[in-house]
C-alpha cells in the first residue's frame, strides 16, 4: 500500500466519514462523526492517538 499524499488522506477521510453517517446508526455516534467531519473539512481536526509509551534503557552496571 503505497503512502498518499496528504490531500488525498484527507479526502479519503471525508469519504469514510461521510459513508458512515449516511448508514446511520447510534445518533450519539453519529452527532460525533458529524463534528468530526466539520473538523476535518475546516483543518481544526486534532487526532488524540497517543504514541505508545517507550522503555526507558537500562543503566549500565559500572565496571571497577
């Protein structure tokens, strides 16, 4: 899978957004999509995907 370009992603976004709310489903979810799509189509949309939490290394022993 090739890596899109940023326009292209965002358009693929929209696209996913918009298909899910024509389904339908539970309208709490979907009030959300809705606010969701108005933030990506405005550029205000901020993912809240945390990275994962990293190892800290290991101290080495001292040698005498």
């Amino acid at each position: 899978m090739a890596k899109l370009s940023k326009k292209a992603r965002k358009e693929q976004i929209i696209e996913n957004l918009t298909r899910c709310i024509e389904i339908g489903g539970n309208p709490e979810t979907i009030e959300q999509l809705k606010e969701t799509l108005e933030q990506v189509k405005n550029d205000t949309f901020v993912s809240q995907f945390k990275k994962r939490a990293k190892r800290k290394p290991r101290k080495k022993k001292e040698s005498k």
